[in-house]
C-alpha cells in the first residue's frame, strides 16, 4: 500500500504555472472521490489553481473548492511577527474543522509560509508550518504548502532550508525533465567524468529528518554543499542550456 503524506511541499520559483499543475495533482487524490480543497494563496494563483481542477474535472468542481487569500488570512493570527498559535487555531483551524464536516476528504494548499519566507521571516515561516503539523495531528485532512523559492538560486542550499524541509514529510518536484537533463551535462563538463560518481558516493548530502527529496532538487542541494565555488557556474550553465 502507497504510503500517505500529509505535509507535502515544493519550491516553485517564478513557475507559476508548474506550481499551478502540482496543486491541480494533489487536489487529483480528493476531488475525484467528491471530497473538497481549500486553497490560501494569491488570487492569481487561486485563479490559476482552480482553472486547473475545472480543467481536470469540469466547471461544477470549482463549488467545491474554498478559496481564501493567503494575506488577508495571515494577517488575522499573526501578534508581534509571530504566527500565534492560539489564533491560528481559531482562525485556520476552525475553517478546516468546518470544512473537513463537510465534505468525505478535505486537502489543502496554502502560501502563508511562502509569505513569511518571501518577508524576510524564515523562522515565523517554520513555526506556521509546526502550527499546521499539531493541526494535522488533530483533524484528519492533507496539506501542500507553496514557497516561490528558485531552487537553482543560492538561497536553495542545506544550511537555509535545513529546517523548512524537516516540517514536511514529502517534497514535489518543481523543475521538469528538460532542466534535470541540462543540470547533468552541466555538471559533467564543468567538474568532468568522475561527477557522477562523486554523487553516488556522497550520498548527496540527505538528512534523515527530511522527506524524499526529488533528484534535481537532491542534486542542487548536494552541489552547494559540496562544490559551493562552482555551484552557481554550474547552475547558470545549466539555465543557459535549458533556455536554449
């Protein structure tokens, strides 16, 4: 039997619309069973995320479908800069609880953490994620967060994200086959043939706190960690090809 996530979470960058397709495939699981979503994020994305299930399942799903803005949310339980735990059980908490009554299968995807992360408040962004894990311990639901982080940007390295990923216990691939492919190439002709092997040896620098990171993003992690001179000579090589 396949293994159930609850906390799922991907990095999409400025890819709106691969961030828009994941949330479509993870709403998949619930909304083909006549269960609901909820989605917290901006109303581009709102938009774009429900376009993508009417898409997948026609016009009538989007009546099951609960749509709030990720700001205006956030900005009701957030005291002194902090997600208040308190509040955020009033105010998030009570909306899942409601709508987990009634629907049969609730899933959610929310961008508030991607807010905070974007805001310069990485550790408010890991304490909203640990208030979001005592809810799922509570009420039976799923969750996929969003975070507009480039994973081919400096910021996407083990010391940054370290924390963020030890929240979630499972990570979607946010860059297609196309970038893996480049990312290779690029690796090889800048570090030569023996890369490939120094990857399988290392074994890419993973921790046993994180979830299953997919092997772009595994990779990326493990070029920062273990080659940081060359990281971005490779990367922008590799974005180069793929924009090409």
């Amino acid at each position: 039997m396949a293994t159930q996530h609850k906390h799922s979470v991907q990095f999409f960058g400025k890819d709106r619309v691969q961030a828009a397709n994941n949330a479509g495939a993870f709403f998949a699981g619930t909304l083909e069973d006549g269960g609901g979503a909820v989605v917290i994020a901006a109303e581009d994305r709102r938009t774009a995320i429900v376009g993508e299930c009417e898409r997948r399942f026609g016009p009538g799903v989007a009546a099951r479908i609960t749509c709030l803005d990720a700001a205006e949310t956030l900005e009701k339980f957030m005291v002194a800069n902090r997600p208040d735990p308190a509040c955020f059980n009033r105010v998030v908490g009570g909306q899942v609880r409601q709508l987990v009554g009634q629907h049969k299968g609730l899933r959610a995807y929310g961008e508030m953490v991607g807010l905070l992360w974007d805001a310069g408040e990485p550790s408010a962004a890991i304490a909203l994620e640990e208030q979001w894990n005592d809810l799922l311990a509570s009420v039976n639901f799923e969750l996929f967060c969003g975070y507009p982080i480039d994973v081919a940007s400096p910021v996407f390295q083990i010391a940054t994200v370290d924390a963020l990923l030890s929240t979630h216990d499972a990570m979607t691939a946010a860059t297609p086959q196309a970038f893996r492919d480049a990312l290779e190439n690029a690796i090889d002709e800048t570090l030569g043939p023996r890369a490939a092997g120094l990857r399988l040896g290392t074994a890419r620098s993973r921790k046993t706190s994180w979830p299953n990171v997919p092997e772009t993003e595994e990779t990326i992690l493990w070029l920062r960690n273990a080659h940081p001179r060359r990281a971005d000579e490779i990367l922008l090589k590799a974005k180069s090809s793929y924009a090409g």
